[in-house]
C-alpha cells in the first residue's frame, strides 16, 4: 500500500522555453546550487582517485587486464546492487542518505592515503577499496539524479542536467591534469591524489550541508524494498520500454566505449612512451571538449532532436577510440580527446535527462539507476580490453572498445526507432 504525500511546490520561477544563460538552473534555486558545488567537488575528487588507482594498478601489475580487474571490483557493486540505490534514492529522504555515502567514501580515500604513506598497500587492498567506493557511488548518483527535479522543475531539467555535465567536465579537466603533474614530481607516488580527493569529499560534504530541502520521497512506501525492487523492473519492461532501449543504447559510450580509458596507461606507455603526466593531460583535455558541448546544452533549452543527437554522439565516440589506438602522435591525440570527451558529455546528459523526463517521479530513482548497470558491464568490457591488449595489441584494445560502442548504437536504433522521435 502507498499513500501519497501533498506535492512539495517548485521553487522556481515561470521560464520560457529557451535560455539564454546557461546559469538558469543555479540562479533559480539555492538548493540546486548546492548540489551542482557538491558535483563539482565529487567529480574532482573520482577522476583524481581514478587516475591515483589505475596508474597506481599499472605500476604494481605492469599488466592492462590487471587494471581491468580493478576496475570490475569497483563496478560490482553497480551490478549487484545499482537499482537497489535507486530504491534507496526513491524510498528515503535524499539529503540524509547522500550525507551518510558521502562520509562513507571520504573514510575510503582515508584507508588508502594511510596503506599508501606506510608503504603496506597490496594488490588486494586496492581491489577491496575500489568495491567499496563502488558501494557509495552506486547509491551516490541515482539519489543525486533524482533529486534535481525537485529543485528546478521539469522545465529546467536538460539545462540542469547540462550544469551536472559541465561540473564533471571542469574537475575532469583540472584534476586529472593536477593528479597526473603531483604523481610525476612526487616520484610516482600516488598518496598526494588520495589527499586532494579526501579534501574535495569534505568540500562535497559542506555543499550538502547547505542544501535545505530535505528531498524526501513523493510517495510514502509501505511496501518492502523487494518489491519495490520487482516493481521498478516490471515499470521498465512492460510500462516503458524506451527507457529499457536507453539503458541498452548506453551500453555503447558509457560500457564499451568509455572502457578506453582503462587502457591509457597502457597506450600512454606503450604507444606514446610517455609517463603520468601524459596520461593525466589526455583524460583532462578531453575535458575541453565536455565544457564546450556541455555549455551549448545548458543554453539551448527543451531539445527536440535528442534521439539524433544519442546516435551521432554514439558513433563519434566509437571512431574517435578506434582512430586514437592507431596514433602515436600525442597533438593528434589530444585533438580526439577533445571530441571523445564532447561526445561523452553530450550522450551522457542526453540520455539521463531523457530518463528523467520519460519517467512518473516514483520511479526515477529505480530508472536512473539501471544506467549504473552500464558501469559494471564497463569493467567487464574492460577486462575484455586489457587481456586483448595484453595478448595482442594496444591498437586491437582500442578497436574492439570503439567497435562495440559503434555497434551497439546502430543495433539499438535499428530496434528501436521510436528513439528518433525523441
């Protein structure tokens, strides 16, 4: 049984139908404001901890797939328990519950900082630290997702939406670049990175702080988490199937495609024989290309050509992997870079905006979540990525990445072709 709180009125104004400032969203609502900081703060410190962990992988291992594994201890919690976060995201106050995952993951990048320093961190330690993040960010992103309709309103939701983009595409360019140049002068030692993410996680926790509307669930549930479980897949499969179609188009960039990135140390090492600053410079100019699609999204208001944009996104994304593992010429790598990191941000905001938009507010939490899935078959893909590179070639690893992201996309539109009328 549910019963049906009273609806918690919008703090935002009337809008028009298009924005011509990109800072829409962050000026209507405090609230949002917030959250958006908190963003930013969170995105610096994963792509720093991310960087820190896989070099810090390559440097133990010498070996991609071991990399690849890393990776799938940390997106194991994506697959087994993804669209239980969205459940959480839906049943609980938001505000609380990211509060509590936030502390959760800053005492994570502490317990490395402390193996680091001391000098006892092991394979295994890292495996474990990287599930247990996981645990966090599979519960961090739905409830964060979900919450921003209910600061902005439906009418700002892509040009919000856009503004979560443009955060990660800032600290993506700043961190990893900033991780990659204290790694090099550091000797290698990763524990700087572990320092910074602990500091970003404690700016994240002020900027939630100050978020004053509580996001508590528009519904109150009085069925078991079970069977909320149950009821969100029975919703995306008989209810609204384009949103299973999303799920399986994202796939491509977010699995397969995004999967290169596991890669880079190898292809920093083997293929541009360079080192970690390198390899922190291409993951933070790819970023440049983030910013800028991300800000044309946010001005552009309620878009009526997302379908063709998820498909051209997703097959730019594919050939740039492809043709980046052929070069060794680092300023032509640094020129896909910038157009992988365009494609991903817009793909990216395309698809969760759509997500949102498409589906009854009980149920986006549950919904957002199942593009968590993507992240655990992402490590998979990579494990994939890294055994074919380590048995073959660096070239082949980029190729089978980009190739399946390139053929699940075509796959999913030739399915289903409602997504053009998106």
């Amino acid at each position: 049984m549910i019963v049906k709180n009273n609806p918690k009125p919008s703090n935002t104004s009337k809008s028009k139908s298009r924005f011509s400032n990109p800072l829409t969203s962050v000026n209507l609502s405090h609230d949002f404001k917030y959250l958006w900081l908190g963003q930013g703060g969170q995105g610096f410190a994963m792509w720093s901890e991310m960087i820190a962990r896989n070099w810090l992988t390559y440097q133990i291992t010498g070996s991609a797939q071991a990399i690849g594994i890393v990776n799938l201890f940390r997106a194991i919690p994506f697959v087994s328990l993804g669209l239980f976060g969205g459940v959480i995201a839906d049943r609980f106050p938001k505000r609380k519950t990211l509060m509590i995952i936030q502390f959760w993951s800053l005492s994570i990048y502490i317990v490395m900082l402390i193996l680091i320093s001391t000098g006892i961190i092991e394979l295994w330690h890292i495996y474990t630290t990287a599930f247990c993040l996981g645990l966090g960010m599979a519960i961090n992103q739905p409830l964060r997702t979900s919450f921003i309709p209910q600061m902005v309103g439906k009418e700002h939701m892509l040009n919000a939406m856009s503004l979560n983009s443009m955060a990660m595409g800032v600290t993506r360019l700043i961190g990893p670049a900033v991780v990659g140049y204290i790694i090099a002068i550091s000797n290698d030692n990763v524990a700087p990175a572990y320092l910074l993410s602990g500091i970003a996680y404690l700016f994240v926790i002020f900027t939630t702080f100050k978020i004053n509307d509580k996001g508590n669930p528009s519904e109150i549930h009085k069925n078991s988490p079970l069977n909320d479980f149950t009821d969100g897949i029975k919703y995306m499969f008989s209810e609204n199937r384009t949103v299973l179609w999303l799920v399986i188009l994202a796939l491509g960039p977010l699995a397969f495609g995004f999967s290169y990135i596991s890669l880079l140390p190898v292809y920093v090492d083997v293929k541009l024989n360079l080192g970690a600053a390198a390899f922190g410079g291409i993951q933070s100019i790819s970023s440049i290309g983030a910013l800028i699609s991300a800000s044309l999204l946010a001005s552009s208001g309620n878009l009526k050509i997302k379908g063709k944009l998820l498909l051209g996104t997703t097959l730019l994304y594919g050939a740039g992997v492809i043709i980046m593992g052929y070069t060794n010429i680092l300023l032509i790598c640094f020129l896909i870079a910038i157009f992988i990191g365009g494609s991903q941000s817009v793909f990216r905001t395309c698809i969760s905006s759509t997500i949102v938009d498409i589906t009854e507010e009980k149920y986006r939490g549950r919904m957002i979540s199942m593009t968590m899935l993507d992240m655990g078959m992402a490590a998979v893909a990579s494990i994939i990525a890294g055994r074919i590179t380590d048995v073959l070639d660096i070239t082949y690893g980029m190729l089978f990445c980009g190739a399946f992201c390139i053929i699940i996309g075509l796959i999913t539109f030739i399915s289903h072709k409602k997504l053009f009328r998106i």
